[in-house]
C-alpha cells in the first residue's frame, strides 16, 4: 500500500512539473515571436504564430492555456496591422478577443488591446474612436498598476496629439516614453520615441536635435536588418543635413540611402532620388541635379502607372463582380416580386375579411353608444331643468330675506349690513358648486360644504387681533339641497353673531360646530365660550334670530338653546 502512494505522489509531482515545463515553453515561443516581430522577421514570425495557435487551440489543458491562446491571437492581429495597411482585419480579431481577455482578468493584454485598437482607429484617422480607446487603455494601466505598458500608451498618446497638431502634447508624452521604454528595457517604444522626437523637433526647425534622435533609429534597424526603415532613417538623417545646410554630410547620408536602393519600394525610391536631386541643387551641381531630377520625375511616372493599373484592375473586378450580382439580383427580384404578388394577395384576402367582421362590430358598438348618448342627453335636459328651478328658489331666498332685513330698523351700517348679506349669498353659491351634477342636482357633499361655509363667514368678520378657534365635525357625507341650504343659513347667522357680539370682552375664543346622526333624527350642534345670549328670548333688534327661527321651521325641526356658558344650540331634524 505504501508502495503504492509512493508511486500516486511521484506521478502527480512529474505531472506538475510536465505542466510547468510546458507553459514555460509557451512564454519561451510567445517571446519569440516579439522578437521577431520587432527585428522585422514579419513572415517567419506568422509561421511560428499560426503554428502555435493551432497546437493551443487543439490543447484541452489547464486555465493559462486559455491566457496563452489569447495572447497568441493578440499577436496575430499586431502581425497583420504590420503586414496590411488596412486595419480592418486586426480590429475584427481584436474585437473578438477583447471580451474573453476581460473575462479572464488578463489586464495587461486588455491594456495591450486597447492600445492596438486606438492605432487601428489612428490609421483610419478616426481620432474620437482612437481617444475613446486610449481612455480605456489609461484606465487599466491605473486601475492595475501596469506600469510595464505605459511606455506603449505614452506613443500611442503622443501620436494622437500629432494628428491634432498639439506638438507641446506630443513632445510631453513622446519623453515620457523614452523615460519608461529605457526603464522597462521596452526597445519598439523606445525606438518610436525617437521617431516621435525626430518630428516634433524638424517641426520647430531643430534640425540638431532631430538628428541627434534620429542615430538611434538606424542603429535600431541596423539590429534589425530591416532595409527598407534603414533606408528611411539615412534619408532623415540627410534631410536634416541639408536642412542644416551640410551639403557633404546629407549627400554621405544620402549614399548609404542608396545601398539598398534596388530591393526597396517604389515610393521610398522617389523619395530618395528627390532628396539627391535637391542635394545637387544645393550644392550647385546643375547636371548631375538634373540628372536626378529626371530619375525623380521617371520613378514618380512609374509609381502613377502602377497606381492606375491597380485601380483600373480594381474597377474591372468591380464591374464583372457588379455584372454577376446584377444577375443574380435580376432572378433574385423576379422570384421576391412573385412572392411578394402571392403574399400582398393572401395578406389583402385575409385583411378583407376581418376588415369585414370588425365593420360590424364597430357598427354595433356605435349602435349601443348612439342609444346611450340620446338617454345621457334626456337626463342631462332633466337636471339642468331641475337646476335652474333650485337656483330660481334660491333667488327667491335671497328676496325675502333682503324684504325682511329692509323692515329692520337696527342696522344703520351699510357696510355690516352688506357682509351679511354677502355671506348669505355665499353660502347659496358655495352650496351649488359642491353639487354632483354629473348624477344629479339634489345631492351635497355636505361635510366639504358646511366646513367651507363656516371657515369663510369666520373670515369675513376676522379682525386677526383676537385668536378665534373653529372646530367643524360632520358625520353626514351628504345631503339634499332643500336641508343643506337652511342649514348652510342658520351657520352663517350663528357664526356671524359669534365674531360680531361673543367675543368682545374677550381676546381668545372657541367655536365648536357639528353635525350628528341619532336613532331618530340629525342633529345640528354649536356652540361659542363667548359672553352667552339666550336664543329663547325674543329681540326686537335680533333679525338673524329669526331668521334661524323661520330656517328651523323651514326643516320640521325642534332646538334647544342655553346661555349660561357662553352660547349652545341644539337642533334637531330628519
């Protein structure tokens, strides 16, 4: 047995050490391939990707072979930006993976991601969509600490800020590359920070300080052995010669251009034999300018030629690709139109029919509204009839008591004698506001009106100076109009001789008002701590006493009156 666990823990140790073996490897390849793609060995470097990627696509191991994977893909996108100029291919692989890379929490590949999708962006000079990805990139680096790619977003910065033509932004962040580059030993940033450096100062005419930049991006090409940008570095440095007005050192530079100069591509040609043209110029060497001048104009020719030849082919294959979907499109179209026949004729059927069927629920339904209309409008004619009856007898009202009040001999203020008979017309007005005309016109929302009417009489006759309290408790919700308007009157006069003569010896006063219902009737009950007044008493001055005398008839009620405490009066009706 012990043999036996001996043996299970020696195997499960030469498994770990397989695993660790195998993903050491995999970072061993992935670093070379960045080798290869920063000494420009763009075909070799595919070969080994795409070999790499289909051995960890097919690999069913641990969790870090999904990190690899997508660290290989990210590759394959930089390999193609560098191979094409079109970025669209590496931003549909970037897209693809940048979704899984922040799944895995692999910040600084998403970092990474962020930062080839804002040059994609760059290329296609889309500088919103290019800032919008550098943010995303800066938000990584902060959020995580990745101080290890900053260099690569201070050149991806430092680019945009060249196409917005802010070059004090771009000289800030193309040093601020060249300082992380050399600290993180991160050669391709710390090369295009000199490239960065070399525009800026050519920009402002340092021609100096563009050269002594310019030294390392030809000893870094020189490493790589990449003809074409050493090519391009000696046509710098030469250009910021004859800028400087060296004639000797630029045309020097500018024959170690031509070294490579068969195997280089046309537009790099043109450029150097116009640079050597100028050169000759300069230096007053007329033929062999002219001579030069000719190659220039020549190669220039040649590069036009090519251009239209690439295009014209593009136009044909345009023409026979558009000539073969024409076709298509044709019978396509014939056999949609067909289709689309039989369907609108199938569709207008079936829309026919139920067109049909809802006509005539409409017309039921319209049938059923017409008769219901005429019935609202009858009952309608009814209660306004009705209403213009109860405001006649309403008016009526308001007559006699005005008849009765022009018999009275105790009012010799017309102002007192106006309030009045405002507040008794009030409460008429307030009654008929609060009807439910849309039932019928003989019911009052009593409780709302009788709390109203009395707040608005105590208002009337408030001088503010004396602190007046008024309390209203009703527990009847609604009432006739003939109940409600007596009852709305007697208020009004009970309140009115409570602010005029209860409280004038006094400077704080209570109002107490409400309704109840009992077994056998309702009960109207108020009451005031004022100077007290017996309601039994008859008075010859007393014309609101009856009025209430002749209100509380008008209902078949009874009432009950002390005046020892102030004043009470109890009234019962049904």
């Amino acid at each position: 047995m012990k043999l036996q666990r001996l043996f299970i823990v020696l195997f499960v140790l030469g498994l770990g050490h397989v695993a660790k073996a195998q993903n050491f490897s995999l970072d061993k390849e992935i670093n070379k391939i960045d080798s290869l793609i920063n000494y420009g060995q763009i075909d070799i470097a595919q070969r080994k990707t795409d070999s790499l990627y289909k051995l960890l696509n097919n690999y069913k191991g641990q969790k870090k072979s999904k990190a690899e994977l997508l660290e290989v893909r990210y590759r394959q996108a930089v390999l193609l930006h560098r191979k094409h100029n079109s970025p669209a291919e590496p931003l549909k692989i970037l897209i693809d993976i940048i979704e899984e890379a922040e799944k895995e929490r692999l910040h600084s590949l998403c970092c990474r991601i962020y930062l080839m999708m804002a040059l994609a962006h760059e290329k296609n000079t889309s500088l919103e969509l290019c800032n919008k990805y550098l943010n995303l990139a800066y938000a990584k680096y902060k959020k995580n600490n990745l101080e290890q790619d900053y260099s690569t977003y201070c050149i991806r910065k430092a680019s945009y800020y060249r196409w917005k033509e802010d070059l004090d932004s771009m000289f800030y962040y193309a040093n601020k590359a060249k300082q992380y580059a050399e600290k993180y030993h991160n050669e391709t940033d710390l090369n295009d920070s000199y490239l960065l450096l070399v525009i800026f100062y050519n920009r402002n005419k340092n021609y100096a300080e563009a050269l002594k930049n310019s030294y390392p991006t030809l000893a870094y090409y020189k490493k790589a052995d990449n003809h074409d940008l050493m090519t391009v570095s000696y046509y710098n440095i030469a250009r910021s010669y004859l800028k400087m007005q060296k004639f000797s050192a630029a045309l020097t530079y500018n024959d170690s251009a031509l070294v490579f100069y068969k195997e280089i591509p046309l537009p790099i040609k043109i450029a150097v034999s116009r640079e050597r043209y100028e050169i000759f110029e300069a230096m007053g060497k007329v033929d062999s300018a002219y001579y030069y001048f000719k190659q220039f104009h020549a190669e220039l020719q040649l590069l036009q030629e090519e251009e239209r030849e690439v295009n014209t082919r593009k136009l044909e294959e345009q023409y026979q690709n558009g000539k073969k979907e024409a076709i298509i499109e044709t019978k396509n179209q014939q056999i949609i139109l067909i289709g689309s026949l039989l369907g609108v004729i199938v569709i207008a059927s079936v829309l026919f029919v139920r067109n049909n069927r809802q006509i005539k629920k409409q017309n039921k339904i319209i049938s059923t509204q017409v008769l219901e209309l005429s019935k609202t409008l009858e009952q309608k004619q009814i209660l306004l009839s009705e209403l213009q009856h109860r405001v006649k007898n309403n008016l009526q009202h308001v007559i006699s008591i005005l008849e009765i009040q022009k018999e009275s001999v105790d009012f010799n203020n017309i102002d007192e004698l106006i309030r009045e008979n405002q507040n008794r017309i009030h409460s008429m007005a307030l009654l008929h506001k609060k009807l439910n005309v849309t039932d019928n016109v003989n019911d009052v929302d009593f409780e709302r009106y009788i709390t109203e009417l009395s707040a608005l009489v105590k208002e009337s006759y408030d001088d503010h100076k004396k602190k007046i309290s008024l309390n209203v408790s009703c527990e009847i919700e609604t009432l006739s109009i003939e109940k409600a308007l007596p009852l709305g009157l007697i208020i009004v006069e009970l309140v009115s001789n409570s602010m005029k003569h209860a409280f004038k010896n006094r400077s704080i006063g209570i109002i107490n008002i409400e309704f109840a219902k009992t077994e056998t009737a309702y009960k109207c009950y108020y009451c005031d701590n004022g100077d007290g007044f017996d309601f039994n008493k008859s008075s010859e001055k007393g014309l609101g006493q009856e009025i209430i005398k002749g209100l509380i008839d008008q209902l078949d009620g009874v009432f009950e009156s002390t005046g020892k405490n102030g004043f009470e009066l109890a009234v019962y009706f049904k």
